[in-house]
C-alpha cells in the first residue's frame, strides 16, 4: 500500500442537495404573475419557482390523506386542496399555513376543482356525480347541482360571471351547462364518443372548444349551444387550447386572426391547429424519432396536459414520465424541463468540465441531465429499453450508457450544456448491465452484459468533430465491437477500466473476479474469495490492488500481483452495490441495499462513518474530481449530493476548544473578583455541572453565603434555573455534595411559583428523582439529631458526677464509653 502519511483521512459527508420527486402525476397550475407552479405529490403539494425549479413550499395535509384535487384562484391569493378525508382545506400558501377546513359535504372524493373570474366563488365536481358551489368569501354552500352521471372529472365556470353558468363534464361524455340562478341544467351537448378532456373558451366567452379522447376537437357557438365544427386530430386528445389573438408576436404556422387553438395528446407532439379550416397549421419536431407506437397508442412520449402561460409567453406540457416541459409560445422551442418524478435510480455520474452536471439512469429508456445550480433538466431519448448503467470520460463531457435494449451509445456534451448521442454499437445478445470507458484518452470502452460476455469498442477520432446529416439532425457513428470474449458464467455485473488503460476487471454474479489485458482481451488471473456474487468491482487509483464489494456484504482488496486476498472488510448487513476508492485511494466509500453508506479506513480497517439518508437500495454512487463531494442515487427515487465536511468538522472543534479555553480562563477570573453572577452563568453555558458545583461552594463559604446564593439565583433566566436543577438532581444523590443541592432546591421553591415550575423542562422527573434521596438526606440528619442530643445528655450527667464523687484516676464508667462509641459510629 502507498504512504498515507500525508493524506488526511475523511471522516464525515453532509448532504448539500437533494433532488427528490415533487410530482406523481395530475393538475398542475401556475400562477398568473408566473412565478410559481403548483403540482401534487401524494399527500403533498409542491409549490416550485419556475426559474430555478427549487421547491420553495410543500404544503402536507395533517391527516397524511391523498390530495385529490386542488386549485389556485385567478387573484393567486386563495389555495383549496380537497383529499380523500373529504375535506376541503384553505391555505395561506406563501405562509404554509391552513387558514380554514370544512367538510366537502360531497359522499366521494373531489375530483375537480374551479374558481371563477372573481376568486369568489368555488366549484367543486366529485366520484359521487354531484357539483357543489362555495363562497369562499361567506364561507357557505350556495348550490349543489345534481344529474350529471359517475365522476364529474372537468368544472368550469363560463368566463363572463355575469352570465351566472357553470359547464361540467363526467363519465357519460356529455357536456353540461348548468344555469346557476335556478340550479338547474340547461343543456347536455353531446358530439363526443370518449371522455371529454379539457374545455376551453375565447376570450369573448362567445365560443367553447372542447377535446376528447376519441380523437376529435368540437368547436361550440354558445348562443346557439350547437357545434359549430367538428375537427378530427388523428390522436386522442388529453389537452386543448384556444390561443389568444395578437397581432404583433403569434405562434408558428399562425398566419390569420381566426381562432387558433393547440393540442397535446398520445403522440407525444404538440400541434396548432386553424378552427376555421380544421387544419393543422404547425407540428412540433422532436430532436427525436418518436416510435410507432406512440402514433396510435399511449407510450412514454405521451402528453397528459398542457397550459398557457400568458404573464411569460409560454405553454407548458406535461408527459405520461411526469416531466413538466416549457415551450416559447412564438417559436415552440424548449425552454425549461423539470423532471417531476425519476422513479428508481439505477446510476448517477459528475458530467461536465467542472462536475456542475449529473447524469442519471432510472427505471427509464430516458437519460437525465440536471444541472446542479438550477436543477434545470435535459432529458435524452435514444435507447428503447431502461438505461442500466452510464460512465463518464476523465474530461467530463462524453459519456456512455447502455440499456436493456442490448445497445451501448457515446454522447457528447457541447459548451453550451446540451448533451447529443454521437455513436451507437450494437452486438450483445441481452441487456447490457455495465459499462465503463477508458481512462487516458477517450480511445475506448468495455460492455459487459447478461449474455456473459465483454465487448470492447474502439472509439473513431471523427467522434470528435460535429456529425449532422444531411437534413441537419445528428447522425450517430455506428460502433463495431472490436473484441468480444466469454467472460463468466453468470451476469457480469460490474466492469472497470485501470488509471492506465491496460487492464480491465470484471465481475459477475457467479461469485468471482476476473483481470483481463485490455489489448488484446486475455485473462491474466481470477480472484476467488466471495461467497455470493460480486455487484462492483474498482481499481485503486494510487496502487495494485483490486476492490470488489459482493451480495454477501462484504468487500475484499486484491493484490494484481498474485490475485491474493489482502483485505476483507465486513460491516454491511447487506449486499455491497457500489464502492468507491477516495482520499487518494487511502479510504472506500461503499453503498448497500439497506440504503446505508459507508466510510472505510484501508489502513485500520475501520468503519470511520456510517450516513443514513436513503430509504432503499442506493445503485449509483460517484465521487467527483476534486474528491470533496460525492453522489448518490437510489431506488427511493432521491438523488443526494455529499459534500466532504472533514475540514469544516475539524475546524468547528478547533473553534470550540478555543473557545473553550478562553471562557475556562474568564471564569477563573470572574471567582477571583467574586463576581458571582457572571461566574455562574458562564458556568452554565459551559455546560460544566462540576465548574458550578465549586462555583456555588465559592460563594456558600462568603460570609451571608446562602443570601449571596439566594441573590444570585434569582438574577438567572429560566433556562439556566432549569440547567442548575437538573444539575442538583445529580449532586443531591451524593451526601458530600446534598446541601449545595438542597439549597439550591429551597430557593427555587421559596421564589417559583407551582406554575411557573411545571412549565420547567423535565420537572416531573426532577422530582421523581428528589424525592427518594431527599428523603433518605431527612433520614440521616434525625439520626444525627438524635444522636447529638445523646451526648448531650451524656456530658450533663458526665457534669453532675464530677461534681459529687471524683473519679480519682479511675476508669470511665461504662455508660460514658458507650455514649462515646455510639458518638464515634455517628
């Protein structure tokens, strides 16, 4: 092993960030002045900043019920969430506080929700097909409108409230209008032959558009309440939206003042859409081919909902993955990506040249990029199958991954943070479960798969240089795999490539480890030790060693030399998923199932640190370059980033010993003066109940002792009253140190009210505890007492016999010496 003596060891990691889920899916609204977007989470509601994508709230309901619905009044003032309680909660959600709840009178969860244009008036629409009117304002139900048929899933009020009229959609497909002054249904439109999905009206409130999941838009005339057209959409239709008219910026494919509206739905796109010729006038390109499923069935690249977004001239769509997307609305180009939701993490790597970009692989044929700063995230599609593991090149800005779709592909990140895939092998037969790139030059990389072999793949230089095709869209380089070898007999779980980039090493699931030439792929030795199979293998960065971690929950070092077992490391009751070599190879950093970490000292052996932050298996674990912060990711969905808080520790207890010494001094100091105040409470804050107890004896030896004492404890806060009993509980149980206690208790019970003791930190096991030994104190004394008043009477007759017979050099009689012993016992 290399020298250490100059390496300071690690010995602590603090979280700095976390990247956790914030939306599962449902409505999502943001706010008219466009700060702030609303989203649900379970039994949560998230409220993010749209620019940096930061959860600044999270709003929980007290009863941990499911929130089913919500909705933000158009003033963005009043917040109401309804949950499967049934019940209705009014929040004042810039101070995350719950300012009324009532019951929703409803028989079934709220499934929708509205306000109308004046943020008066609430509608809410239930599973129990019954429509209910609030006033928020009066706090009293106005209407509740029955006939519509199963869940009542869309409410809106029409915009113009003078109109007084409320239009609804449920399980029957028909649309009704429901006239608000006599409560009762004016009309059931009925053109649609799937659930109705969104209502839209124009800004004179003259004409309503409504989608469908049968693959049809219906233009509405509200005066004549008949359909004006009927625009088939080839998709179903999960969102649309009028466009509102302008003449200065409009979006592409807009070239006339008519009614324009978009959609979102199955095919992943959105498009625009002329009411007036029932054509499509735009259609969204992706940077992607979209597969031919999603042309007719829902897939991962379907769209769940969409938004405008007036205040910041946006529409924002949202994906069956959970990712929020941000579009400009007069060039439909990507703006912003949130990813609400990344399932289970299976890998997390530092991208880019300064490790501000991670790299995650989820449950997912998708990659993410997030930046660090603004949590900004940049979703990749190319692989067709979940994405099992990534690595990255020692520049920080190429990658690769590889996927249950038995591919492997190089991307490349530009100056500018945006990631395109620049090359694709195929060859493996199964998933490809690991991956892993050369350590020198970008020259290289290994796979290794289900089908039990390794593949390595040359890189070309042309990689390099920018690839477009023809039409101006990449045009990823096709790899060959240039050795293939039958490496294990069982799933190769792990691959890693040596600092030097001639050796790699395996890992598999038939328990062993194998060192492979990287030239020319031969296998130079085997490592046989564990008793289960091996999930990661790694080389030290700084010696010859090999480190394996494996499902027996253990990790073992080997020598490269002979293959030898040098170390074994146990401490995990789990299986080992991932290891770490840190602290320039002098310490490990492991991750298990049971979602613990775990700092190594090589040296000592030693567990230096156990983190508990994770609820289950943490999959991906990477420390960054500068080795002073590491990342994980796990399969509760939560990324975390770790920073090195060794420095700051040490120097913190430094501090405090300085500190320490200084306040130790003053105290000194303040006894000599007899300043007996300031001594007392500097003994307190010391914590140091043995510096008080002398500090108390110091000023019970002054003359008039217990009135200086007496003086002093009422000069005291509450809080240094309560650390001075908690501390005479202990004095008290020693009889060397009870009439200190004693005292102290006396004058806190002369001065303190009852009340004002009971609201004392801990007062009933105070007293539980004064009691016993109290009494036992009591005890002692009346013996004593007893016994003085002994000898007392003792010396009088001892008196009166002197004064009538001498003893003339006789023995003491009896009683004298008994009276004498007895005193001595006392």
């Amino acid at each position: 092993m290399a020298e250490s003596s100059t390496v300071r060891f690690k010995t602590n990691y603090a979280v700095s960030k976390k990247i956790e889920p914030f939306y599962k899916g449902g409505k999502i609204q943001i706010s008219r002045d466009g700060k702030n977007m609303f989203c649900t989470c379970g039994t949560r509601l998230n409220i993010l900043d749209v620019e940096t994508g930061a959860v600044t709230h999270s709003i929980e309901q007290d009863d941990q019920e499911e929130i089913t619905s919500f909705t933000l009044s158009p003033d963005d003032e009043i917040l109401v969430t309804g949950s499967r309680a049934l019940l209705l909660k009014q929040w004042d959600w810039r101070e995350n506080k719950c300012s009324r709840t009532w019951k929703a009178i409803h028989t079934a969860p709220v499934a929708s929700m509205t306000f109308d244009s004046t943020s008066t008036l609430l509608a809410t629409g239930g599973c129990d097909s019954t429509i209910k009117i609030w006033d928020v304002i009066k706090q009293y139900c106005t209407h509740n409108l029955r006939g519509s048929s199963g869940v009542v899933h869309l409410v809106e009020f029409h915009p113009d409230i003078s109109r007084l009229q409320l239009f609804s959609s449920s399980m029957d497909y028909k649309i009704r209008i429901w006239d608000l002054s006599s409560s009762r249904c004016l009309v059931a439109l009925e053109t649609h032959y799937s659930a109705v999905t969104s209502l839209s009206f124009t800004a004179d409130g003259s004409t309503l558009l409504s989608s469908g999941r049968d693959k049809v838009c219906t233009i509405w005339d509200l005066k004549t309440q008949k359909p004006k057209r009927t625009i088939p959409v080839y998709e179903s239709v999960e969102a649309a939206v009028v466009l509102p008219k302008s003449k200065t910026s409009r979006p592409p494919g807009v070239q006339s003042q008519g009614l324009h509206f978009i959609t979102a739905g199955s095919k992943g796109i959105l498009r625009i859409w002329d009411a007036e010729t029932a054509i499509c006038v735009y259609t969204q390109t992706l940077p992607y081919p979209l597969p031919k499923s999603a042309e007719e069935n829902a897939s991962e690249h379907s769209l769940t909902h969409c938004l405008l977004v007036p205040t910041r001239s946006e529409i924002a769509a949202v994906t069956v993955e959970h990712n929020i997307l941000l579009y400009d609305l007069q060039t439909m180009q990507l703006r912003k990506q949130f990813a609400g939701y990344s399932e289970e993490v299976l890998d997390v790597k530092f991208l880019g040249p300064a490790d501000s970009y991670i790299v995650v692989a989820t449950n997912s044929p998708q990659l993410k990029i997030f930046e660090l700063a603004t949590s900004n995230c940049q979703i990749l599609h190319g692989h067709t199958e979940t994405v099992l593991a990534v690595d990255v090149f020692r520049k920080g800005l190429k990658f690769a991954s590889c996927a249950k779709d038995r591919c492997v592909r190089i991307w490349r990140m530009d100056t500018s943070g945006q990631v395109t895939c620049v090359a694709v092998g195929s060859g493996h037969t199964h998933g490809v479960g690991t991956v892993a790139c050369s350590r020198l030059k970008e020259a290289f990389i290994v796979s290794g798969s289900q089908d039990c072999t390794l593949k390595i793949w040359k890189l070309p230089k042309s990689l390099s240089c920018k690839n477009r095709g023809d039409d101006g869209s990449w045009t990823p380089e096709v790899l060959h795999a240039h050795l293939t070898e039958k490496g294990h007999d069982k799933v190769i779980n792990s691959i890693t490539v040596s600092p030097n980039d001639k050796l790699v090493a395996s890992g598999s699931q038939d328990r062993t480890a194998k060192l492979w030439a990287a030239e020319d792929c031969s296998l130079l030795g085997i490592f046989r030790g564990h008793k289960r199979g091996i999930w990661c293998v790694q080389f030290s960065p700084m010696d010859q060693v090999l480190a394996s971690s494996s499902a027996d929950g253990t990790l073992k070092l080997w020598s490269l030399q002979d293959f030898s077992c040098l170390k074994t490391f146990e401490g995990h009751d789990a299986s080992v998923l991932k290891l770490v070599f840190v602290s320039r190879g002098t310490q490990l950093l492991t991750s298990g199932s049971d979602g613990l970490l775990k700092l190594w000292t090589i040296k000592t052996n030693e567990c230096v640190k156990t983190l508990d932050v994770h609820e289950d298996k943490v999959w991906g674990l990477h420390c960054n370059r500068q080795d002073d912060a590491i990342m994980t990711g796990s399969s509760d969905s939560t990324i975390v980033l770790w920073k090195d808080v060794t420095e700051t520790e040490l120097a913190e207890a430094q501090a405090k010993q300085e500190e320490l010494i200084e306040k130790k001094q003053e105290l000194s100091n303040l006894l000599h003066e007899k300043k007996y105040v300031r001594a007392l409470g500097l003994a307190l804050s010391l914590d140091q109940p043995h510096t008080t107890l002398m500090v108390i004896k110091a000023i019970l030896q002054e003359t008039h002792g217990v009135e200086k004492l007496e003086e002093t404890l009422l000069k005291l806060r509450q809080d240094q009253k309560e650390s001075l009993l908690k501390y005479s509980i202990t004095w008290n149980t020693n009889s060397r140190n009870c009439h200190e206690a004693q005292t102290i208790i006396g004058i806190l019970l002369k001065h303190e009210t009852p009340e004002t003791l009971l609201q004392y930190n801990g007062i009933k096991t105070a007293v539980e505890v004064l009691i016993p030994y109290t009494e036992r104190h009591l005890q002692r004394m009346g013996r004593l007492l007893q016994a003085s008043m002994f000898l007392d009477f003792m010396w009088q007759n001892m008196k009166l016999s002197d004064t009538s017979s001498p003893w003339d050099g006789q023995k003491h009689p009896e009683p004298v010496t008994a009276s004498l012993q007895l005193a001595k016992e006392t």
